[in-house]
C-alpha cells in the first residue's frame, strides 16, 4: 500500500517523536508513505477563529497537492486530520464557499480538488480487523502488565457527519489497536473531553484544572499512563501536569507499537517527553519476549 503524507507543522517540530515512530510502525506494517512535497500549515488551530476564507484555503491547496500523486492521503495530526477531512466533506458537499476557493486555487496553482482521494488518519488504517492481525504478528515485546487509558480529544471522531471512521461518543480504534499490543486498556468516561489545548497561553489556569481532571480520572480508572493520537492532546497533557499529585506519562500509541515491534532506539521519542515515561515502561517489559 501507498500513502500521500501530510505531517503537518506539529510533526515537524514539537512531536517529532510521533512523526519518527509513525515513519517506523507503517514501514514495519508495509505501507509506503510519501510525504507531500511543498505542503502549507494546514491553519489550525488559528484560522478558523480569524480568516474563514484561510481555513478553508489552507487546507485545500493540501488537497491538491496530495491529488497529485493519486493515493489517500494521511494526516496523524487530528487537528490537520479534522481541517482536510472538513474541506474535503465541503467539496464533496459542493458548498459554494469551498466551491468558490477551489476556483480560485486553479486559477493560482492551477489545479483544483476533485476529491478523488481519501483523507485517512492512521487509526482508521491500522484498526481495521486485517491490520489487527497484523500487528499481533508485528508484536515480539508485548506490553504486558502496563494498565493504560486512551484519550482521542474532541477533534478526531467529531462531527460525526464528517469524521466517520469511529463512534464519535465512544470511539473504540485505539483500545482495539493497543490491546493487541498486549496492554491492558482501562475503562473510564473522559476519552473525548476537550483538554482545553486552545487555551493553553490565555487561560493556562483552565487548561491546568481541565488536564489534572484528566489525570486524576485516569489514575482513578487503574492506569499508569495515557495513550493519545493527536500531538496538541500530548503537549497539554505533557506540560500542565501542575495541579495533580502524581504525575502521568503520555504516549503517542505509534511509539507504543513501536516499542512492541521492538523499534531499535525508542528511547531517541521518549526523551522529547516532559513525564518521564521509562517509568511505567520496565512493568510492560517484564512480560516481552
């Protein structure tokens, strides 16, 4: 399989170790990605709260360049994720603002979107029962022993008209993809709260009482750590851990596969983290191969 990919500016800054280990699970799985070459911040999560016209425009040159190369493309990012899939689901709708923007980027670039390609986040790709199987093969360091709870946010299953690859209240992707990594996933009622990311600089003070929620219901549900799939998710829940009394390690769930695929240097993501996470990993190791 080939895939067109777009890492967004997150990918290509503060969660480098979700760009690296994402590279190194899909390689390992078979699936060539290409990235888009000349791709633009896709605008979030500023656009669409200062220029309507940008955050439509934005995302939609994207779509076009990744047309080109005639394969779906993926977005790890859920907020680059949720900005292509809405401007694609507003082409296909044939909404005339998005219709209007298509036009005037043909007439710049000179090409215009057909959709005729897919926008993908990898848990749609590696949650599907074929690529389940796959991965348990892939796995020679099961996670056996490390209790974790996932956290999807509020911008990968939601609206649910547009992104439709899981339930938007009660999404099961992740859970089914890191159990078969042989962790324990816990059960608790927080997996698509808002962890108030866009506040983070103007109301730090809310971000910090939204995350120690977070935190404190995940310990309650019986995990050591939290397992995200968007980059802006694990920054928040990495830094403004300030009001809680201990202190939860967050991962990508890309650096967890790679980890029980048996990724050479994992260590290389792990020290971008601000919560040490090598904490709760040696309970996991004790059950590998």
């Amino acid at each position: 399989m080939k895939m067109t990919y777009y890492p967004g500016c997150s990918l290509h800054s503060t969660a480098s170790e979700y760009n690296a280990s994402t590279g190194y699970v899909f390689k390992e799985l078979g699936i060539e990605l290409t990235e888009i070459e000349d791709w633009n911040c896709c605008g979030a999560s500023s656009a669409h709260a200062t220029n309507h016209y940008l955050s439509l425009a934005l995302p939609l040159r994207n779509l076009v360049l990744a047309e080109q190369a005639e394969n779906d493309v993926l977005a790890p990012c859920s907020a680059c994720y949720n900005l292509l899939k809405y401007t694609d689901h507003q082409i296909r709708q044939q909404a005339p603002e998005a219709e209007g923007i298509n036009g005037d980027l043909e007439k710049i670039v000179g090409n215009k979107y057909g959709a005729t390609i897919q926008v993908r986040h990898p848990l749609e790709i590696l949650s599907s029962k074929e690529m389940l199987r796959t991965v348990k093969a892939k796995t020679i360091r099961p996670l056996t022993g490390l209790n974790v709870v996932t956290y999807y946010g509020c911008l990968l299953t939601r609206p649910k008209d547009v992104v439709a690859f899981d339930n938007p209240e009660h999404p099961q992707s992740m859970d089914k993809l890191v159990s078969a990594l042989g962790a324990d996933v816990k059960k608790w009622s927080y997996k698509t709260d808002c962890c108030g990311v866009a506040l983070n600089l103007p109301r730090t003070e809310v971000v910090e009482t939204l995350v120690a929620k977070l935190i404190t219901e995940a310990q309650r549900a019986g995990a050591q750590a939290i397992v995200v799939a968007c980059p802006m998710c694990h920054v928040n829940l990495d830094i403004r851990q300030t009001k809680v009394a201990k202190t939860m390690p967050i991962f990508y769930f890309t650096e967890l596969m790679g980890i029980a695929f048996g990724a050479p240097a994992p260590q290389a993501w792990l020290r971008k983290h601000v919560i040490d996470p090598m904490s709760v990993l040696p309970v996991a190791e004790r059950g590998g191969k």
